[in-house]
C-alpha cells in the first residue's frame, strides 16, 4: 500500500487494486493483478464484466497489516495493478484468446498473476496461460458448482464448462486436484459424478458442513502436490455473504469460513489465482466485493509468507 | 422441469414455478403450487403479495436433481402451477373464503397442494380446505413468531392469529404440532405461552440455538403424528438470510440450517405446505425469494422421495 | 385482457405479457409476443437478458382500455404471449440463426410478431425473418445511437451493428428509412454520417428538441413507404425517465414525447416492432419496464385501429 | 419551523412533520397534520403504509421561507404534527371508521386538516369527516386515476373507489369540482365517462398537455367554488418525477408542472387536503417523498397568505 | 411501549425511540435515549448522521416483552427520547463540546444515557460526560476495529482515536476495560499492540472465532471491574448481519453472537451505552438499524432486571 | 480517449477521467482532471466524497467525439486526471489549506484545472487556488441554492458558505458574475437577497423557468466578462434528473436544459470548473453521475474549441 493511498483514505484516489501502481507491463513485479471483465458465458444472472472494478473499489479498504498472519504483503511483495484484458463481449472464443494471450505475456514478467473475474469461463483461458509458463497444476477449486459439463446451450464454452476442458486439455493434474462445496439443484444425477470420472477429488457441499474447514484443509493438503492454482467463484459463499453473484445457491460457506479456507492453504506452493463472479448489479452495502478483496488479499499475505513458486 | 425450460436458461421463459406447466385445472397431477398474493393482513411490512411472483421468478434457478437427496422431484412427480388465487385486497374475510374454496377444489384434484404467500393470514384458509379434504393435520410451524395472537388491532384475523384459529376451530391437532424458532420481543409475558395453552408444542430460538438442528429433528419426530402440514414463514431465518421479509426478527436461521430442517422431515407423511411472507420489495439480490425457492424443492424432494400421503 | 387477469389484480396471476394466453404456437393469433433475453452483444453494461421478464411483469399494469386512441386493444386482437427464443448467452452467432428461425416460424403463424429484448443485437435477426415473410421493410428506429457501424471489438456483431448489416444485407429500405433520437459522445465523426451513407433519414437527438414531436413525426410521414417496422431502443429515452438501460444518453426524450411519437404513426402499415435494451438490474420502481410495456401497449393500440399488414 | 429544528439540520431530530411539535391534542392550531398510513386497499403495489413516515422525513428538508410565494408558512400559521390515526390492515371499513373519527375530532380543534397517506381509499373517510364540519366541499382532485369506480374486486371500497362514493354520499358537490391528469390504460370505456356522469369536470391527462399549466389553472377556477378540499395522488407526476408509488402511469406531470399547479390554488378557499399513494419502498432516493412534502408545504403557504377558511 | 403506539403498529405513529416519549428535558425519567447524528470523523463511507433516525425507526419494531430475558423493559424502566445532539459537521471539535455538554446535562437528570450515533468519535465526548458524573469507567468495547490510533490524516480526532484519548485522558480505567473483534487489515503491526500498550484487554476476531461467544465472556467477567460502559460499533458484526456501515470488515460476529454477548454482560453495574456506526445509505431491507435497535433493546432489558448503577 | 480506453470498451479498465493517462504531475497537459472527495461540510445528505470516483467511473461512457459541437475534446486537448486531493475528513479548514495548496500546484503546471467535488464548501480554496494564478475571476454559478450564507450552524465554514467568502475575500468579481437556478425553501426570506447584496447577479429557478434556457443565456453573456470559471452544483437538476445529491429541491433543470446551458458558455475565456454535489449513495443506475461527467465533457469541448484561457 503506497503512502498515497494511505494518505487518501479508502474514499479517495483512482481505484487500482489495492492502491498499487497501475503498470500494465509489470516486469520485475512480484505479483500481477489482472481484470478480465467477461461476463456473456454466464448461464443466469450477467454483471461480472463490472466484478474487477468493484473488487478494485472495495479493495481501497485493504490496509497494510495482516495481523492474522502476520505479514504485510504489499511490503513483501512488489504487487502491481496491470490493467484489463481487452475482451469481445459477444464471442467467447476470441475472448479466450484474447486473455490466454495477455496472461502469459504477464507470467512471462512476473511470478504470479492474480485474476479478477469476470464468470468462470474465464479461468480455461488462464489455465491455459499457466500451462504455458508451468504445465499442469493442481486445482483448488472453491465453488457452489463443479463447472465440469463439458458444454452449455449445445455449444462447447459457458461459465460451467472450464474444468471439464482443462481436465481434458491437460491443464490440470486432476489427481492432485480437488475442488470443495458444490451443492445446490443440478442438471443430472452425473453431474458431480463427472467431475470424480474426470479424477478430480472432491468436498461437496454437504460434506464441507460435516467436516468442517479444519477436515476440509486436511482433505486440501493430502490431495495437492506441485504447483498449485487457486480458482476461488465467490458463490461457495452463501448468498448472505455474495449475494452479487450470477448463480447463487442457498446454505453456503460464511465469510469467517472462507477467509479461514484460504489462510489454510499456507505452505503449498501457490502459482496463481483467479477470482470470479463477482456480479455487482446483484450486491448491495459492496459487501460480496468486499469479500472478495480480502480473499485476494489473504492469498498474497501467503505469497508474501513464502508459498509461491 | 422440462426440457423447454432448461433449453431456455433460468433467465428466459414465462416464470411458472419451476419452469412447470400453468394448469389451472391440475387433475391428474401429483403436485399443485399456487400462489396466494395477499399481504394486508401483515402488521408491519407490507409487500408479500408480491411473494408468489418472485418466488417463482427465483425457482428459475432450481434445477433438476437433487444430489443432497439423490432424487429428481420433478421426474418423480407431476408438479404443475395452478396460478394464484383471487383476492381482495381490502377485505380479509372474503379473501380467507376464496383461499378456502380455490384450494379445496385443487384438493380434490391433487394429492398435495404448495401454496406461496403471500402473508401469515392465509394458513388459516389453506388449513381449513385441508380439513376439508382429510381432516385435522398435525402443524410443523417455522418461524420467529408463534401467530397464536386471537386478534389483532381489536379485529379477529391478522397475519399473527392464523393459529389460534386454526387450534380453536379444530383444523389442527395441537398435542401432535410443533412451533419452532420463536424469538425476539413479543407484545407480553404470555405470548409464547398461549402456544403452550392451545396444546402446541414449542421449540423457541432460545432453545433451538441449543438444541441445534438434530435435536430439533428428534423433538419433532417426537411430537409428529398422521398426517402433516409445514407452514414455513421466511422470518424463521435470520434477517441475513432473508431480508425480504414483513417482521425480520434478529438471531435467527441460517439457510444451511433451515435446508437441513426440512431435509429433515423425511419419514412424515407430509400432506401440504404454505411457505409465506416473502417480501420482495425488502429483498435484495432476490438472496430471499431464492432461499424460499429452495425451501419449496426440498419438500418436493421430500414428496418424491415417498414421504407423502 | 382476459377476465381472470383482471380478477387477479396486477399483482397476481402467471406474468405473461399483458396477462395474455401462453402459446408457444400462436397459429391463428393476430399477434405473438416473444422475448429474446439475450445480452452478450451489449458494450456497456449487461442486464438485458432480464429485459422480457421484466417488462412482461410491467405488463400486468396494462388494461383493457387505451382512452387515448379509443381502442381496446386485446379485444380487437388476439395478442399471445409465444414464450422466449432460446439463446446462446456465449455464442452471438448461434444465437441470430434461433432468433431468425423462431421468429420466422412464428412469422408463418401470425400477421405480426412483437419481440421484447434483449441487447439491440438482435434486431438483425429479427429483420432477417421479416424478409423471409415479407422483403425489405421500412424501418423506425427510434434510439440514442446509430447502430450502424460495420464491427465492434473487432468483430462483426456487437449492439451497435443491426442496421449497418441490416442495410448491407437488404433486410431494408434505407431511403424509405428514418432514425430518430441520436446523440452524446460518439466513436468518431462519421459514426452519425455512416447511416446516412447507408441511405438512411435521420433525426438527431438536437434535431428532435428543435423539430419537437409535431415536426419530427411529419418528417417520419414523410420518409417511410410500405410495410414499416418499429425498432425502439429504450434509451432513446433520457435516463430519468429510463435507467434501467445498458448505454444510458443523457438529454433524451420524456416518456410523454415517446408515447405521442408511437402514437403519430398512426396511418402506416405496421408490420413488427422491437422493443430492445431493457436492462432491468439498473432499473429501479420499475420505470424503465413500465415505460416499455405502455409503448408496446400504443403499438398494439395502432395495430388495433388498423395500422397494419 | 421551530429554533431547534433549523439547529439539528435535516439529518437530526425526531421526524416531525416540518420539525413541528407532536400534538395529538392539537387544539389551538391552526393546521393538524396527520398521518394515515394505510394500505391495503391499494390493488397493485403496496407500501403506502410508509408513507406518512417517508413524508415527514423528507419534510426536514424544507425550511421557513417560501420564496416564490414570498411567505413564512411557519411562522404565520401555528401548524402542529397530530401523529398517526391507528388504521386496522386487515379491515378497510373498521380502518375508515377510525379515520373519520380521529379526523373529525382535529376538525373540531383546528380549522384545516392536511392528511398524508396511505392508499387513496383514505380520502373517502377523510371527506366524511369533513362533511360533518362544513357540508359538501369542492374536490380538486389531482391523479392518474378518475378512482371512481364502484367497486373493486366485487367488494365496496378500494382505492380506486373513493370519488363514486364521495358524489354517491353527497360529500363532495361534483358540479364544483374538477379532476385532473387521468391518463393510462383503464379497465373499460366508461371509466372516464363514469366521472363525468357523476358531474365531475375533468381535464384528463392528454388534455393537460395540450391547455398546459395555466389552461388547466383557468379550468380549475372557472369550475370550482366554495369551500375546496384538494385530493393530491403523488402518481398524477410522471414515474421518473415520483417512482415510490403504487400505481405508476407514464406520460405524467413534471415535478414543476405540479408545484406550479398547487400554488395557482392561490385564492380558492383551501379547507382541507390530502397527499396519497407515496409508497416509498419503491422510491429511490426520497425524491417522490421529497416532492410530495414540497407540495404540502406550497399548500400550508396559500393557506398562510390567506387562502383558507 | 405506551398503548398509543401499540395500537398503531410499527408502520405507523412518530418514530420515537420504541414509541416512547420525546422529552428533550428528560428529568425524573430512569434512561434517556439520544442521538448523535455526527459522520465526518468517519475515514471510509459516510452517512452515520442518518443513524439515529434509522434506529429509531427499525425501533418500532420492538415490542413489550423480552421473552429471553422475561421482563418489559418499558414497563420497568421510565425510558425517555430525549431527540438529538446538535452538531456542526464540518467542525468535529465544536461537535464534540456540544455532545458533552449536552449529554452531561442529561446525565444530570437521569441514571443512564444510552446514545445512538453517528461515527465512533462520538464515544470520546460521551466519555467525557460519564467522567462529569462518575468518573472513569469499565469499557466494554465490541468493534472490528481498535480505535486506538493517536491521530488520522495527521489530526488529534478521528473515527478511530477515540480509546487513545479516552486512555489518555482518563476517562476510562483501562486495565478494568476490554476490546473484542478487532481483525481484517490494519495499517501497521502496531496497530493491536497499542491497544495493549494502553492498557486495554482485547480479543481479537480471531481469538473470539477460538473462544466463542462464552469463552468470550469469561474474559469480559475476569476483566471489568465498577461502572462499566458498553460501546458498541456495529462494524463487530459481519457485514452480511450489518451491511449499513462506515468501515465493514468481513469474517465478524453473527446476529445471534452478537444478541448473546450483550444478555451476557448480566452482573455488571452498567452506567451508558453508545451503539455507532449504523450508516444507513448502505443498508439493506433496514436489517442493521434492526440489530442495532435489538441491541439497544437487550441493554435496556439489563438495566431493567437490575445490571444498572 | 485512448485506444486502449477505446478497445477495453467502458466496463473494462482502470477508471480515470475519460480512460485518460493518470498523471499526478500533469506538466504539459492543457487540462487537469482532479478530484476532492470531501462531504463533512454538507448540512443534509453525505456521501459526496465518493463523487470523484462515481464520476471518473461513469466517464467511461464517454467516447471520442462531440457531435454537436463538432469536436473531439480529448484530441484537441491533452487531458489527464491528477488523482485525488488529500482531504481531513474531521477537518474543514485543514482541507481548504490542502486543496488550495494542491490546486494551486496544479495551476501552475496547467492552464485549466476541472475540480470533481466533493460538497460545495471546496469551490472556496479552488476559487483561492484561482486567484494565486489569476486574480479574480467572474463567476458562473448553477445551483438550486445560492451558498452565501456567512456562516453555517454557528461557524465560519459550510456548503453553504462559499461564495460569501468569496466575495468577501475578493476571489470573485461579483458584478460580473451570475448565479442561476436557486430554488425551494430557505432558512430566511434574506437568503437570496444576500446574494444581491453582495453584487452577485441571479436567475433564480423561478425566473429561469419564465426565460427558458435562450434567455437565461442571453442574461450570461451580458453580465460575464473576463476570465470565468464555472461551479456547477449537480442540484441544479431536478431530482429526477440528479437524486444522487446531498440537498435535493424539486422544480428543477431537466438534462437537456442543463447540457444545453453549458454549450451556451462558447465564446467566454473559460479559466476553471468544479462539478460538486454528486452523492452516489442516493444515486440509481448511475444516472446522476453520468449526468455529471457529460457536463464536464461538454465544458472540455468548449476549451477544445477554443474558450479558453
């Protein structure tokens, strides 16, 4: 956090994440945060395209200190805010390439790039900039839903299709893999199921309420190995805690859990980042965006403790 | 759900609930949802005649399996959307009568009737054509309010009477009932008593903060016989949860817990639900309508899955 | 309007447009209401997938009776509400090809199809199954902006390319043509000079404040020969008056000047119309959709009175 | 506006009317200002019950010098807030006995009474009470809305009711009376016709925009005579002017038309007005609460330069 | 509660403080309620001078009898309104001495003075009264936040200095006083520490998530000692329970935690209470002016069963 | 407008004035943008320190080219926003020293600097600013009030006070100067008197609607002369038009009128503008930020095209 921006207080300033300098070519940064304001592959509700610059405004709340870990990230790290991936609002496809494009011109500058989506159609694209840079990695995928139909509408890329294809591209070394709190009505008795078929491991909803975040980290550290990607769709929160989502499914995480979840994953060596659907038509009081800030903020306070690449 | 409705997205298509069929003669069905969009019997907010709508905007959502449950209610069940009954805005009295009459026709045409409110006041009405189809029903009640009141503002019915009534005129079997959630400031020391005098049984928020959802379940396992009727007001649940409410009372519910709840109610012979005072116009990011869209698909699931008259 | 809608208040009942019957056939009608609820084209903000619900729950507000032109539209007609297209949030292209294809099988059932968006995207679409039933139309496009250039985002369909195409693919007549309502930034300076490249009439949003309504409906009598189509993009009204849109102009029209100007065509023959750009996250008390739903109402006043095929 | 109020600014204080003292007792004043918040005869969407409240929020923004008028309406009249006549929601009949009662007691305290609503239903038993002080009144009547039906859903009053039975009852001498700004779909032909057959003068809201402020003005002075009692629905403005209200109507007044109008009254002999339907969980930004206080406090500033009784 | 306002229901009457009387010289009475419209200290999002009102309005919610507690703190206690403090918001210090004059003025009259704000510098000239008349004081101080920082933006009084100076000038007994919730980023490591410095007990967020709600209050009854005061930011909640503030942090304390914690203070001599940071423009469906209005509630309900000086 | 502005379309990228370079040293640039994000000194409403970044956020909206003034301001001009003023939220006079001191800097680097408030008490120190540079300068004042109050709650500084201050200091020329659209009650019937006192010259609201914006203007031209510098008070605009405001007065300017009035400033020596009163917590759909960022556009277009130092 810049002595400007503290300066300023929360309400004042140009809104880059965190207050940091806005450098759309970061080279010799530690980290770079990245929007991708994609919004036209999610299935309900649409307003994701605003998600980065309302996680960028809330995170003008984000101070210096993270006392619960102990660490000030933006000190430890060089963080820089790279700007937007230009995206086509109507085609799906040339977005994608667009964004796998722009990343791995980032991966090639800096170690880590943390994304602000934008629906979950764009974390294929972001996996395939991390093979790129790294081959496969392990998937920490926290969601309401698997996102592992392997098309929507007839067509083969939506909000819900990701991981299906990285699993098949080889994005992701499903074994290693493990994705936590899926729950809700679906499709088809087969939809969780193909997610295990795809060899991903999973914490369902249900379970996560059984085990409880400590059970549910034990899960996370006997399943990941490598390089490992954390792809956080803020509607594992209950729509208490997100209501500025697209597909909110009731009886979800709180933010005390979430926060906790994300602070558990200290010691893997954490590689990337994406944060998505943050849909702030549907928010109110900022609090989904909010929260979202800070679960970004908690993951650099691990980078800035050592678990990186 | 129909395949109509899935090709079509939750944001698409005529909302009926759950993408149903609108059949205002539903002979032959299993299931018949109708809306009851009367709201001037609340005594602080207004607003839940809007609640069938929105609910049935919400369940849009819902989709066609339930993994939690393992069952596909609408593949099991012939649910369809009767649409709403008429109502008088004005005069409570003529509205109770048509309440009455309507779903004791759906009643003669279905096995279970789902009506939406609406406010508190219509459990009156939709008890009394239950017992005109089968009799006194045992009353599984959740919600912040016990609605024992004999009158309100000096007149006989109000949103918080329906079951002083429903006791006084026999349409229940109080020793075989159960309240639960009961909390928050109430107009005298005898409030919650009355419940306890007109024979039902009581699981207050106090109480069920300590009893925890199992031990509720077991008190309600204890207390249930024959034939029973849910009537679930929104309230129960915290004002987090469900903020489009006419009377939010704080401490209350979370969604994970009241889903459990009914999930909960396996093994009853469930006979009819009302799930009332939704009010849209206080709800934001429609995190309520949802919530009580969900309420509906688990009790469904709970029909499908057998435990039904 | 049927008698049980007007039994059910505006506050109940099924939300079909104007309370009408849903029949996803219409064969026999005079006139089909269908939605679009697409909006990945948009530029600005996304929404607009919300736009045909949204207005057909306004459309509960309208009655029998227009006293303005002395008609009882629904009386004299029988207008059906067809449901939604399917669409394709991701796929723009896919998407056109269903529009065109619903839209002109509903084409072979009725005189005139009403289509509510949706992103004004897909008005290309819509015109392309005009020409299958009828060959090029003239168009009323009634709009903040142009909607004429060639590409956006580098690609060939966007919100803002329907009557560049439209004019380059025949789909009308530009010289029998007219826009009306443009005006704010644009792109670049030729953004306004291109339509007229395309032969098309315009009345700028200046224009308009200067010829007033009187003026600029006689220039509307004036251009358009033979069957006319109405394309009216909400936003060419000004944002008080409707903001739940996705590229809000400020300085538009009033919702007094807009009923009068669909009103003034009488007299034409009328062969379709859109209804585009509803964005209802934006909106709030239900103006914007509200304001829509009475325009499409005097539309179908006029068809009524016998301005059409 | 007393010393203490201008102290607190409009952020401060207990929310009286104008910052007037609370008198239930208001003997010795010269005008009561009382609230009526109920709504259940409204028949589409409710919330008017807030609106005495909203009013008198808003009311903190208004201060002592009426400039246009060139008086202090605080200052030359004792104006003192009575609170709120207690209503019965559930009960429309037992409500207007209450509130004829209650106002009828002011009546005989002080000699004008301005009521804030609530539905329109309220200013039946609001002219009873004023028949009981001062025989039939003039109406002015200033609405979308003719609200001379006979009846709503098949039972006596509604808020569309009241003007039928005010002729019916010989509260009101018709023949001295004017309505202003019907506009919108209505049920049937006769709706307008209705008034007129009651011997209601009208300028409906077409011919408004076409004789403009002061034609109205001069229509409105040619008709009315004697004592005049003005009946203001907050829904005669435009949706974008006054969105918290029940039953919207596109193609309204301008909040300057409706000051400009009010203040033209100068000269009639003012008795008595009501401000009804200001339904503020549907307003934004408290304009259409902030408007209808404006319009209260143009008419206690005709009443203070001696346009009253 | 007077019969007056029970009879007209929470939707109606003169929002007073739970319907009580608005006595600006509250002599005689046992607590006086006021407010402290006051915002501009705050270093995030305004709008806390609209707290009061807020308050008082959700308090019309509440009711006779507090069930959990078994007594009607309106009947044991004379509970006055005594309206607000004047302020000067440009002016934080000219603010601060009008907040002690007057509230030593009421402290003077009556035992206890229970203040709504309004940002947290308030605390410091409430203090400053208590001091007038009893000298230091216990605190009890339930926040995200420290508010310990000696200055902000380079200035002695902000939202966040208010215990620095308390400590420093006496006002409290530090060593007999407690913080509980602090977490979510701080500026610097020092930030917690200096609350120790001072000489404060503290339980962080993180500790209160190990200890719980009784854990929590074992500590509270090892520490405080005397008169004790409670000041009570609504921030200690999560934003999901108390969206409608100035400086939100997420992973807070529930609705339920929050109730209990206060019933939980039962034993102490209680002497104040202030409840701050409640900023409505960030509300949603009035749910953190109703927790705050509950919490108030449940700190009279003490008072009334004998926790009072 | 950038071409990176211009491919990320406006939802998409860093949200600075118009997608312009943010450049705290804005040596060489013809125009600096800069906001000052503070509202402690507003009597009614806060929120206005969020106006700099709710305008800089609706900015994206604008694009290239002026089409009715012919002109593509951020061509012609080089324009860059300096980011935000470092402001003491507690602290009125603090923050005048910072804003004068900063403005001042900027001055000295740039011809023109645009202030984006921010209540209105910072045209005082940004009319200092001025004067280091220039001397006096003529006023051009659009508000619904006339701030020449010469104090506010008993001290020396409020929104309310600046052009008092003002022409006491000698910033302004007031016989050259002009205040238009003061509306709405006032403390005192000297309130716009003092104006004139003081030698401003004034359209009130009253007699702008008589003189129509033609006239207005002509009344402008007469009275400026010399260097002039626009404050423009976004409550100009009715309510409809600008509810996002802190003191809003109904009666006002429409969008149109106000667009339209700042294009009539061509031909004067345009030295400086502030834009203030935006407060986005009372705003919807952005509509009153947008406003605001086109009338600042429309001012740079006049600077493009020559009214400029």
């Amino acid at each position: 956090m810049s002595g400007q921006q503290r300066e300023l207080g929360p309400f004042g300033g140009i809104a880059t994440f965190g207050g940091q300098l806005h450098r759309p070519d970061p080279a010799g940064a530690d980290v770079a945060v990245v929007g991708v304001p994609y919004d036209s592959a999610t299935t309900f509700r649409s307003g994701a395209r605003f998600g980065p610059r309302a996680i960028r405004v809330a995170s003008q709340a984000l101070r210096s200190y993270n006392s619960a870990l102990d660490v000030q990230p933006f000190e430890v790290l060089e963080v820089v805010d790279a700007g937007d991936v230009p995206v086509v609002p109507a085609y799906v496809e040339a977005t994608q390439e667009r964004i796998t494009a722009r990343v791995a011109q980032l991966l090639r500058a800096v170690g880590v790039v943390v994304a602000l989506g934008g629906d979950h159609s764009v974390s294929l694209p972001l996996l395939r900039a991390q093979r790129l840079r790294r081959g496969p990695v392990a998937l920490i995928h926290l969601d309401a839903h698997p996102d592992t139909w392997s098309d929507e509408f007839g067509m083969r890329y939506g909000h819900g299709t990701p991981f299906w294809h990285a699993a098949k591209e080889g994005l992701v070394d499903a074994a290693a893999s493990i994705q936590i709190g899926m729950r809700g009505p679906t499709d088809a008795p087969d939809d969780l199921r193909r997610s295990r078929e795809l060899g991903y491991h999973m914490v369902t909803g249900e379970e996560f309420w059984e085990l409880g975040v400590e059970g549910t980290l034990a899960r996370v550290h006997q399943v990941v190995r490598g390089p490992a990607y954390l792809s956080l769709d803020i509607d594992v929160a209950d729509p208490a805690y997100a209501p500025g989502t697209g597909t909110p499914e009731v009886g979800g995480l709180t933010s005390r859990q979430l926060v906790t979840l994300v602070r558990g994953l200290a010691g893997l060596e954490l590689v990337g980042m994406d944060l998505v659907e943050v849909a702030p038509p549907f928010d109110h009081g900022e609090i989904t965006s909010l929260l979202a800030a800070n679960l970004v903020y908690e993951f650099l306070s691990l980078l800035a403790k050592g678990s990186r690449p």
